[in-house]
C-alpha cells in the first residue's frame, strides 16, 4: 500500500475565539512554546514523508501569510550569518521540511470542514491524504510522532485511520463518536460514527479527534454528504457514510499529549503545560515565583 504524500490544512476559518491577537495575524501563526502552531503541523507531515502540504485558505491575507512563512528568506538568512546568530539560523531553516511543497485551495464559503477538504480535490488528484486540524497540536512524548504511529496502522489495515481519545461520557456529546467498536490494544475497529449524539446515545466512550489518513474515495463521498445539524458538509458525516458503505474505520489511542489551541485560554495552559513540560530552568522559575507571590 502506497504511503499518502500529501496533507490538508484547513487555515479558513476566521479565528474569533482568538481575537484580538487574530485580528490581523491568522491563528497557525501564534505561538506555542515559542514556535508557531502551524509548524507543529508540518514538522508531524515531514517525519512521514508528505511531499506536498494543501493550505485551504478564506481570503487573500491569510493565503500571503501562509506564503511569505513557507518561503525562504536569503538576506535574513545572511544577515544571521554576519552577526553570527547560528543557533537562530539553523531555526529558521528548519521552518521549511527538505522537499517539502506548498499549494493553496480556497473555500469562498464557510460551508464546513469537508467542504474545505472537497476544495483540495484537483490537488490531491488521485493519492490518498491526510487531514490535520491546525489547532490541535499532538506531541509524541515516547519515540514516534502522531502521524508516524497512525501510519503504521494505516499501512496494515487501509481504509480510513484516525487518532481517537477515550473520553467520559459527558464529554462526548461534543465529538464525533465511534460506534460499533471493538477494542484491540491500542488499536479500535469500528463500524460507523455518530457526530455529536445526545448523551443516551452516545455508542462508545472513543471521541474522533483526528488527524487522519484517508482513501481517496472520500473526495467522491463528501458532494454526497448531506448538511449536518450545524448546517454544514462535516467530514466525520462522510467518513460515517463510507463505513456504512463497508470502507474500514479504525481508530488509535496514540501515544501523544494533546495541547488545544483553539481558544486564548487553552492556549495560555497549552503553552504552561509544554513549557514547564520542555524547560527545567522554567519549572524552577516558577516554583519559586508561586513560593514568592501572594496569591
């Protein structure tokens, strides 16, 4: 089975829950632990190999943004090297993966996120892909990334793989929930899904988060898709209808740390988590700052 090698990125939507920082600068560009959080997206893509990266971008502004970051910049480049700023210039060369290309599709309305995959159709051709919400940053604390670990279990199963997270009941009212499931080890086979289902509905305790690696096929399944309860074309909806068709779905626990980013507060206990996680100076820092402080 051929490896997919490219990879969506929904980058439309408006970013209100971020404002005011996002009033001018697209969301993928704030700050996690000091790198941007559309890096974290495409740092996952280059560990496996993805070739080509699909921004699905709303407006101009944001598509420039998106351009000026993933090109090189040679004087600032010099400019380092003159002043000697090594360490900061091997940084920024990591910005952009070897080999890596980057093309843009646009969604000119907010129809949903597969909407936003259909726009991509052209690009991705007949390979298939894999889907990443930017503002869901995983990382690996034990070995291999996010995308590496679905992969392995794409390359035995096929079909449609995602990332899935074991979730109280109450809280699954809000996700995409995996039904007729069956669990081995880390790995979940699944029959269907249900997307946001009143609490005495629910099917499982297994919440689709995502990313995924997908079949083409869903290109051709998602037109068909009708409008969900929030008025929109939703992947999960064309992923459901696919495995009701007899298209594999498997979910994995994967072994990695989920930072939300989608609003400012979870940004704030994102970058906490990471950086008291990655910077022992910082800890210190800060078990003293709470030593010291009248709270």
């Amino acid at each position: 089975m051929k490896k997919p090698e490219v990879c969506i990125l929904p980058v439309a939507g408006l970013s209100t829950r971020n404002l005011p920082a996002t009033k001018v600068l697209h969301k993928g560009f704030l700050t996690l632990h000091s790198k941007p959080i559309i890096q974290y997206a495409v740092d996952a893509c280059a560990e496996i190999g993805i070739k080509e990266i699909v921004f699905i971008y709303s407006d101009q502004s944001c598509k420039y943004l998106f351009e000026k970051y993933f090109e090189p910049y040679p004087w600032l480049e010099n400019h380092l090297k003159e002043k000697n700023k090594l360490d900061i210039l091997l940084e920024l060369q990591k910005v952009i993966p070897q080999g890596m290309k980057f093309s843009f599709a646009e969604q000119q309305k907010p129809l949903g996120n597969g909407h936003a995959i259909l726009m991509a159709k052209e690009i991705v051709g007949k390979r298939d892909f894999v889907v990443m919400w930017p503002d869901d940053v995983y990382i690996s604390l034990h070995g291999k990334g996010i995308l590496a670990q679905l992969l392995e279990v794409y390359e035995k199963e096929g079909g449609m793989v995602e990332n899935i997270m074991e979730l109280p009941r109450e809280q699954l009212v809000r996700y995409g929930v995996l039904s007729g499931a069956v669990r081995e080890g880390r790995v979940v086979h699944a029959k269907g899904k249900i997307e946001k289902p009143a609490l005495e509905d629910v099917p499982s305790n297994y919440a689709s988060m995502g990313p995924y690696i997908l079949p083409n096929e869903i290109m051709d399944i998602l037109p068909e898709v009708e409008k969900g309860t929030n008025g929109e074309i939703n992947l999960a909806d064309a992923m459901g209808l696919a495995a009701q068709r007899g298209m594999k779905l498997t979910g994995v626990l994967c072994d990695a740390m989920r930072f939300d980013c989608g609003t400012n507060k979870e940004l704030e206990k994102s970058n906490l988590k990471l950086c008291l996680m990655e910077d022992p100076e910082l800890r210190a820092y800060c078990a003293n700052l709470l030593n010291t402080m009248e709270i």
